[in-house]
C-alpha cells in the first residue's frame, strides 16, 4: 500500500482549519501522513495545529516558518514528505473521508498524475455546484493535457490531483515562490512530461468559497501583481515548452490555453491598467494564440461575463 503525504499550507484561517485537518485524519485509507506549514499566521492558527498534532502525533507533524506565500509553504511541505504519492490541500478546504481509499488502485498503477473533482460549497458546507470534466484511464502526459485543455475549467488546482514523489523529484519541481497563480505555472507543463496521467469520476475535494475568499484580494495593485505574474509564467512556458517532447500542434495548444487564461484577467484591471496589460499582451504577440479551435467553454466565458470589446481590441 503506497504512503501519501498531505500536505496543508496555513496562512490565518483558524476558523477553518479544523474542518480540514478532521477531514484528513479520519480518511478511510490509513496509509498517510499529515504535514502542516504554518506559513508565518498572526491568527490562532497555530494553536488549533497544535491540539491536532498533541492528539495524533504519529499521524501529523506541524512546522512554522517566516510567510513566504502559498508557493513557499508547499515546497517546504514537499522537502519534508516521506510518502509515495503527494496530495495538497487548501486549509479553508477539506476531503471527503473516502477519497484516498478510492484512489488507492490507482496509486497502485504507479500513475505520476491522478485527477479527482472538486465540489464547491457555501458559507454553511452546502453544496453550491458539482465541478465535471472528462474522465480517461492511463493516458500519456501529453494526450491528457490535449483532452484537459479545452474541455475542463479545473485542469489548474495543484489540490485535484495526487503526484507520484519520484515524478516531481525527478523533475526538479518546485512551486514559483514569491508570484501568484503557482498553479497555472506549473500544473500543464509538469503533465506534459508525465508519462502516465488519469482522471477520474471521484468527487472528493470540496472548496469552501465564502463572500469574504471571492472578494479577497481586491485592491488594485494586487489585481495588477496578478495578472502581471502570469505573464511571467507565460514568458517562462514559451521557454520550458522547448525542451519537452511534444509535438508543434501541442505546443501550439498549450500557447492557446496559457493566452486564454490570461485574457480573462483583463477584465479584473482597472481602465489604466487594462491599457498596460493589453500592450504587454500585444509585445509577446499573444493575439496571434487567440483561435476558435478547441475552446467552447472560453468562448462561453467570455460572452456570458464581459464586455467583449477589450477582447476584439486584441485581435
């Protein structure tokens, strides 16, 4: 039976870190451990850590460190893991008690990759909205980005997927520190050099989404700060994608899902900084990756949620 690690990353959410560490230690399937980073809260965070790791101390071990951001605190997790495959998890969010138990034959494969699903819930743990996609057994890295891209809003999240160890070892990988959007910058690239890939029909990662986590991080210059960082991470995939094994037409495919993520965040921008955006969309020459084939759901997106004259400006 392989070992998982779980990884928490906690930054001042005491309220709700209980509900997420009571998710993980009661999984079904037994063979875990626990590992919480305390990236630097002010909160009481820590104390709620500390009861869960004073009850079940063979089973969870906490670290503090000086915040260094989400990117920071998962790769400090990932230094201490000991277990085959890696799972993480958002410490507002927590795990349906069964889903390592359902996902322990695929483990067993030996798969670098297996996706589950997500269900969004409210302020009260309702269920707000089951989250679909495809669903495909053992698939290469490069096929699965391929079905994924065009067809699965959720293809990002580093927390829908379980990693085998010795795949992201044997690539070097670690989460950008000190950017936003870590995910989007690493989780298509690290499939497109795994050599097998799942997704699965197990819903079993529930996001707990509150008016106070969508207004979050609203001001002005972090809106800019974000939507600059992934033209960094985009910068960063033109180059990264060279020294992978895959063919032109999926190059080309990964350039169409960076640009239409990062296309999307122009509306997020005040009207001077939608100006400055929308240049330094212009310098990479990104508009020339803005194509009708392969994104319906983009398309759909973009119709139901904006002003679409920004976008034809692009073209």
């Amino acid at each position: 039976m392989p070992k998982v690690s779980v990884i928490v990353p906690v930054y001042n959410l005491e309220k709700y870190i209980g509900k997420c560490l009571e998710s993980i230690v009661n999984q079904t399937f037994k063979n875990i451990e626990i590992i919480v980073v305390n990236d630097g809260s002010t909160d009481n965070s820590q104390k709620v850590i500390k009861e869960y790791e004073k009850n079940y101390p063979n089973l969870l071990k906490s670290y503090e460190k000086e915040n260094g951001g989400l990117s920071d605190a998962r790769n400090y997790g990932l230094e201490k893991a000991n277990g085959e495959y890696i799972c993480f998890v958002d410490s507002d969010d927590y795990l349906a008690t069964d889903l390592l138990e359902k996902l322990e034959k695929y483990m067993t494969l030996d798969i670098d990759m297996i996706k589950y699903k997500m269900v969004k819930v409210d302020e009260n743990y309702k269920e707000i909205e089951k989250i679909d996609g495809p669903i495909f057994e053992e698939t290469k890295g490069e096929e699965a980005f391929n079905i994924l891209y065009s067809t699965d809003i959720m293809l990002q999240p580093a927390w829908l997927y379980l990693y085998k160890k010795s795949f992201l070892q044997g690539n070097n990988f670690k989460y950008p520190v000190g950017k936003f959007h870590e995910d989007f910058a690493t989780t298509a690239l690290l499939m497109l050099k795994a050599k097998k890939v799942v997704s699965t029909d197990i819903y079993g990662y529930y996001y707990y989404q509150s008016n106070e986590s969508i207004t979050r991080g609203n001001n002005e210059e972090k809106k800019l700060k974000r939507a600059m960082d992934m033209l960094e991470h985009y910068d960063n995939m033109e180059k990264e994608i060279e020294n992978i094994d895959i063919s032109k037409e999926t190059k080309e495919n990964v350039k169409i899902y960076y640009t239409n993520n990062i296309i999307l965040k122009v509306e997020d921008l005040s009207s001077e900084n939608k100006k400055l955006y929308i240049k330094e969309i212009k310098r990479r020459k990104m508009q020339k990756n803005i194509k009708i084939r392969n994104f319906k759901q983009f398309l759909k997106r973009v119709i139901l949620s904006f002003n679409i004259n920004w976008y034809l400006k692009l073209r």
